[in-house]
C-alpha cells in the first residue's frame, strides 16, 4: 500500500472538487430528508394512507440503495459526471412526478422510483468516491468527513426552507421549484469529470477485475461485519427522517418542534459529521462506530422514557444531529482502508445497500405498525435493540488493508 511521507497541506487539498461535491451533496440529500413534512398535507389533499407515503419512501430508499453499487461502478468506468448528471434528471423528474396527486401510483413511481435512483447517482458514494481518487490517505477521512456535513447542511437548510414553501404555496407547486433546482447539479458536478483512472491517487491501486474484487470483499470477514452493520444505520435515520414530523404530531406537540427538530438533526450533523472525520483520522474507527450506536440506543431510550415536550425534542434533535451521518466518514475510510480506491465506488455502494434495505424497513415497517397498533413505539424499540447490535458487529472489524499475496510483487 502506498503512502506518502509529507504531510497533507493547504496548498495539495482539491478544494475546488471538494466544494463542488459539497454543494452537490447538499442539494441531493436536503429534499429527500424534508420528505416528512410534505407527508400530512399530501395525505390530506389526497385521502391516502400513512401506509402509502411510507411505501413510497420505503421504495425510495431501496432503489437509493440498489441503485449505489450500479451507480458507483458506472461513475468508477464511465465518470463522476455523467452519473451526476444522470442523477439531476432522475431526480428531478421523480419531484415533477410525484407532484402530481391523481394517483397513489405516481407518489410511487416518482417519490419512491425514480427519486431514489436519482438519490443513488447523486449521493456521498459516488462523491466520496471522486474525493477520495483526489486526496491522500491522510486527508481523505477529513475530506469525507466535509463531504458528509454538506449533506447535513442540505438536511438543515431544507428542512425550514420546505416548510416556508409549504405554507406560501402549497406541496405541489414547493415540489415543482425543488425539481427545478435539481437541474443545476450538471454544471455543479463539472470540476468532478474523471473516473477511477484518473485523479492523483490512482497510481496507488492495484490492476484489478470488477469480479476479483467483488470476490475479495465477500470473502473478507471485516468487509461483511460492516455491511451487516450499517444496515442499522439505514433504519435508524430514515425511519426519524419520514415519521418524526408525524409522530411529533401525535404526541400532541406543536408542529413547529419538528421542524426545529429536523433542522437541529441537520445542523448538529454538520458538526458530528466534520468532527466524526477528525475522529477517524486519529483512532479507530470500528470502535468509535461501535460507540456512535450505542450512544443512539441511549439516546432513543432516553427521549422514549423521559417527559416528552418541546424542550426535549429539541434536545433529542442536538444528540442525534451528532451521531446522525456521523457513521458514513469512517464506514467508507474503512472500505478504502480495506479495497483502496479502484472501485471504492461499487464496494462502498454495495455497503450502502445495506443501509438501504435497513432504511426501507425502517420506513415502511413505521407507516405498517403505526397503522396497526396506532403508535410509532414498536418501531422506536426495534431501532434501539437493532443499534446494540450495531455496536457488537463493529468491535471485532479489523482497519487494516486486505492480504494480497500474490499480487505483493506488482506493488
């Protein structure tokens, strides 16, 4: 493996491409993470079921995570670009779509479907992917790390300034102008052109088929514990992300707590996210994932058992803003730790469908009890005893690169 004996500097960080794919993960995660506030003025227009928004955002985050890996190995062969630009379409035809009330089948084609797929050719695997063939082993858990808090600055800006919209003109026509801002992300996404050939770590991967590598990361214990893992991760923060508005709601506090909630979640996981990189850099990042889902387990726990007010949301928010995406800057270190950047995309897409599947139970098993038993609860247990799992799969991940033998000679 090699490495470089200078320290990281000023003046060698990419900071153009490290903007550019902050800006761009700001726009892609910032409205899907509002998805919640359109949920009962949608509902109320239309006469669905909480069972139907839930399946639609249930979808979503399963194509979000069956399209990753896709989309990963396509930006790895193809470029960054042309998979972002493929996202803006996607997505912004998804938000038209699902503007469109005559059928319950449009929210799901188009909030569920095609945003998803285009969530998945616009999220942090594909752009931490290009930030990590730019940057040297020593910056990119900084850099992941800063790739990761503009997500959750989109999360915090979109979640008032979808609320506004809502409330000057409407769910649909709020859906329209935010499918027209997707539209922007092609000429953002220009400074990422390249694929996994290019950048100026790409003489320090091996030559290595799309086949041989997937047969080395299923085989490679550590890699399976992380992707086991992280799937928890997925149906913690989405099930928050679609039911948190409502469940606030049910609870009998004043809709503008969920929105400063959501906000808070967004604003602090600026913060856990950039500290989270810093974190990585400097110890063990299996233990310090182990110890983000333990604090989540007792953070959910806490909120559960104590009073429940306005001053607790808030509090709730601030605590799990700081674990929230906290976990994605050492998730993918590790990966590239393990496999290096080659197709960093592809292997770190196929973690994240992990989280995925997590996030479409978390979502769609939300909406199902809730309308079952008429309360979130259930579904808030299941994600406590699901984070102590978490924590028990990560302690024994080992952060070392794989044994390549027979392949110690090329290097």
């Amino acid at each position: 493996m090699t490495t470089t004996d200078r320290s990281p500097s000023r003046s060698d960080f990419p900071w153009l491409i490290i903007a550019s794919g902050c800006v761009i993960a700001a726009l892609t995660f910032g409205p899907r993470s509002a998805m919640g506030f359109f949920q009962l003025p949608m509902l109320a227009d239309t006469g669905w079921s909480r069972s139907d928004f839930g399946l639609a955002m249930a979808i979503q985050n399963l194509m979000w995570g069956l399209g990753q890996p896709l989309f990963g190995a396509l930006a790895d062969r193809k470029g960054t670009w042309r998979v972002l630009a493929l996202s803006a379409a996607l997505y912004a035809a998804g938000l038209l779509l699902m503007a469109m009330p005559q059928s319950v089948w449009f929210l799901h084609l188009g909030g569920g479907l095609l945003v998803g797929l285009g969530i998945a050719a616009g999220s942090f695997g594909i752009i931490l992917s290009a930030f990590a063939r730019n940057v040297t082993p020593e910056q990119r858990s900084f850099a992941f790390g800063m790739g990761t808090a503009a997500g959750s600055a989109g999360m915090f800006l979109f979640a008032p300034f979808s609320q506004i919209l809502i409330d000057a003109l409407g769910w649909q026509d709020s859906l329209l102008i935010m499918s027209a801002m997707m539209l922007v992300i092609p000429v953002l996404a220009v400074p990422l052109r390249g694929n996994s050939q290019s950048g100026t770590q790409k003489q320090t991967d091996i030559d290595q088929s799309i086949g041989a590598a997937l047969r080395e990361a299923f085989g490679h214990h550590s890699y399976l514990l992380l992707t086991a893992g992280f799937f928890v991760c997925g149906f913690q923060v989405a099930f928050i992300t679609a039911h948190f508005p409502a469940y606030i709601g049910d609870i009998g506090i004043d809709a503008r707590f969920a929105v400063m909630g959501i906000a808070l979640i967004g604003f602090f996981n600026i913060i856990g996210s950039l500290a989270s990189g810093v974190i990585g850099q400097k110890y063990s990042k299996p233990i310090f994932l182990a110890l983000i889902y333990i604090g989540r387990s007792v953070a959910v726990t806490a909120f559960l058992l104590l009073p429940q007010t306005g001053t607790s949301v808030i509090v709730f928010s601030a605590v799990m803003g700081l674990l929230w995406l906290s976990t994605v800057p050492p998730t993918n270190a590790l990966v590239a730790i393990m496999f290096g950047t080659r197709y960093l995309g592809m292997l770190g897409g196929i973690v994240f469908l992990s989280h995925q599947v997590g996030s479409f139970l978390g979502v769609w098993l939300g909406g199902y009890l809730y309308d079952i038993f008429g309360t979130y609860d259930p579904v808030w247990w299941l994600g406590v005893a699901l984070g102590l799992f978490a924590a028990v799969v990560h302690w024994p991940i080992r952060e070392k690169p794989v044994a390549r033998p027979a392949l110690s000679a090329a290097e």
